[in-house]
C-alpha cells in the first residue's frame, strides 16, 4: 500500500513513506522520522574531511537533553562531555597503534574526561611519552589486550548454562568479567564453568539480576515494523533499506510497516552467532539519515559511524521505550541467550523492553549497532547489549545513509 503523507507518529525507525511536501517541508536530511539510519562513508574515519566535519558540528538538542536528563548533568558539562568523548574516539585507534604489542586495552573516563590507555610493564618509556603526549592517561597493568582476548576466545569454546549470562574483556580490571544470574550461582553446572573458564585465563566473576533475553515482541497496533506476529524496531538507513537485529526475522521473509503496507523482504539475517540482518526498502517507502526521538527530544541525524570508547555515554531509540541513555559497559561481550550464544557484542548502562529489538544506539551523531537484548526495564533499570552497526555494513556490503 502506497501513502502520500505521514499520519502516525510512530513511523518505522529510519524510513519514510509518501511525499515530502505532504509530510512538510523540511528537507530529507533534516525531516522528522522515525527510528533512524546512520550512514558510513569511505572518508568517515577519524581525521578524513567527513570525520572532521562531524566533529565541528554542533551537538543536536536532543542528545542535550537526554544527558541532562539521564546524566544529572547541566547543558555546559554535557557538551564538555561530548567534546571529551569525540576526542577520545579519533584517539583510539592510534593509541592502540602506539602501545603496540603493550597494548592492555583503552576506556574513557568520565572523571577526568580522558581516553586512559593500559599498557604493560614492558612497555619502553619512549611509548609511554608519546601516549601522555597525545593526551592519554596511562595505566600501567598485569596482562596484555592479546592475552585477555585470547582467555576470552578460550571461554567462547564452553558450552554455557543458562545461570551464565555473558562474559567479555573488562579492561579497566584487566580481566575477563564472567557475569552470572545471582540466583543461579551456586547451580552445579554455574560453579562448573566458572572453574573452567579460571583455567584459561585471568577471570573475575560478578552478578546480574536476570538472564539476557531478546527483545522482540508480539504485534501491537501503531509501532514501526512487523513480521509475522513479531514486532521490532529499525535501526539505521543503509542505502537500499535499513539494518536491524537477526532474531527478528530470517533471510526471505516480508516486512511491513506501522500502517500494514509491504516496506520489503530481510535480505540477510543471521542468530545466534551474530544478531544481525538487513531488509531492502521499495514500494513507496525510502530511508533517511535520522533517529527518532519519540517527542522526548528532537529527532537525531546521524553523520557517521565511528566507535565510542568502553566509558562513552550512547543512547538508544527503540519503538517500546522510545529514548534512553547510558554508558558503554564493555566490548566484545559474548552473550549466553537461551536461542544460543551471540559474539562480539557491546554492553551498556541502557534500559530496553520487548519491542525494542533492532533499534538505534547512537553516540553523539555517530551510529554505534542495533539493539540486540538485555535483561532488567526501564522502570527497574537494567543492562542492553547491541549489535556494532560497523560489523553489519561489513558483512553485507552496505554503506550507511548519512546526513
């Protein structure tokens, strides 16, 4: 079905469907839409004319009240924070590049508003310099990023219970951080594993409230895309259709939007192992570069894709919960769901519900992945995992749709 305006609120994450002069008359770059794309482009990385013309631009309104509101923070620090959190982002890959072989991990730091490097004690005093000197903290640990990563690979190869909800590198603890389901933890086959993974590696156990859980839903009237009777939310415009999480639908089957009308067909899905797909846009729907803000603030264009740092604030936009913020918890996070194990995750401080399942998850106006699961709401708290937007585009060939 083919409409000419826009008459829901609520409308799919990144896509538009009829006219523009019907719908208004801001242009697509900057018209109001639902849940929305971030697109990537070849000159996107840090320092290239397009990364840096993303860090001149101005902070949208939106991300502005939702850290005032989430952080407890005045309009001046949120955009201290943000210029911090963009520096700490192009730093990075060339600390990481620096440090070389010493390399133990990076994470920003809220306190000081600096990106801290660990590196090892045989890290030379040359190296050190030249990280304080590009305006890094230093942290001197234990066990290299390589070995953490490869104590982690070696987790990856159990077979977890369900009283294990994840696991991933924690690099500020210089450990891999088992997290297990409070309740569950003196189960037999808990404790069995937990022995296990001591074994291949530096391992720290903490607690979490709940198993992870997807986030998909069953069909409520008015929210953004369907298939079958499985409700989810759009993550970022790609050109030629949108991303979102796997678990909401296999490779072939049909999408339609908020209203009933055919948007496309997922031309690419994969869970567990990852939690990824893509669907291709036609009839009468097309994307734009935008996230939804829900009302709760304005809508977010998004300019690039370039990663946040462990320690970054991100929000997330998503079609039951619409528009929370939190922090980046971990990276690399394998994540035991009941369907089977998903790897290369990212964790975060971010509620999320049913419904909410291949949304936004945005930091600054850079697109970071899609919302995969978690456990806890957004009345009790809890914690959200997504899927790296970079890592879709890379399996599938897509090129974001920016702004």
């Amino acid at each position: 079905m083919r409409r000419t305006g826009l008459t829901h609120a609520g409308v799919a994450a990144l896509l538009m469907l009829g006219s523009w002069t019907a719908a208004g008359t801001l242009p697509a770059s900057a018209q109001d839409a639902p849940g929305s794309p971030a697109a990537r482009t070849a000159d996107s990385a840090p320092g290239s004319p397009a990364a840096r013309t993303a860090d001149s631009a101005p902070a949208s309104t939106a991300l502005l009240d939702a850290m005032q509101r989430d952080f407890g923070l005045t309009r001046a620090e949120a955009e201290d924070r943000l210029a911090a959190e963009r520096e700490a982002t192009a730093l990075a890959p060339r600390a990481r590049k620096t440090a070389g072989p010493a390399y133990g991990g990076a994470w920003f730091d809220a306190g000081n508003e600096k990106l801290t490097v660990a590196v090892t004690p045989d890290a030379d005093a040359s190296t050190v310099r030249a990280l304080r000197a590009s305006g890094a903290a230093v942290r001197t640990v234990e066990h290299s990023a390589k070995q953490l990563d490869a104590a982690k690979s070696r987790i990856d190869r159990l077979d977890a219970p369900s009283g294990v909800s994840s696991w991933s590198v924690d690099p500020s603890a210089n450990t891999v951080v088992v997290n297990v389901v409070g309740d569950r933890r003196a189960d037999n086959d808990v404790r069995t594993f937990v022995t296990t993974a001591r074994a291949a590696g530096p391992v720290t156990v903490r607690t979490v409230r709940a198993q992870a859980e997807t986030f998909a839903a069953g069909t409520v009237g008015g929210d953004p895309y369907y298939t079958g009777n499985v409700r989810c939310s759009i993550g970022f415009s790609v050109h030629g259709g949108f991303v979102t999480a796997g678990h909401c639908g296999g490779a072939g089957q049909q999408v339609r939007g908020w209203d009933g009308s055919y948007i496309g067909n997922f031309q690419g899905s994969s869970f567990p192992g990852d939690d990824y797909a893509w669907v291709n846009v036609g009839s009468g729907w097309w994307t734009v570069p935008v996230v939804l803000g829900w009302g709760t603030v304005s809508d977010q264009l998004v300019r690039g894709s370039n990663e946040a740092p462990v320690g970054a604030s991100i929000c997330r936009s998503g079609s039951t919960t619409h528009w929370h913020c939190g922090r980046v918890l971990a990276k690399n996070e394998t994540v035991n769901y009941s369907q089977g194990a998903v790897h290369q995750m990212t964790k975060t401080s971010v509620c999320a519900q049913g419904g909410d399942s291949g949304g936004s998850f945005i930091s600054g106006d850079q697109a970071q992945g899609v919302t995969s699961g978690g456990w806890g709401d957004c009345s009790s708290g809890g914690e959200t995992w997504f899927q790296p937007v970079n890592e879709i585009l890379n399996r599938y060939g897509l090129t974001l749709h920016t702004a």
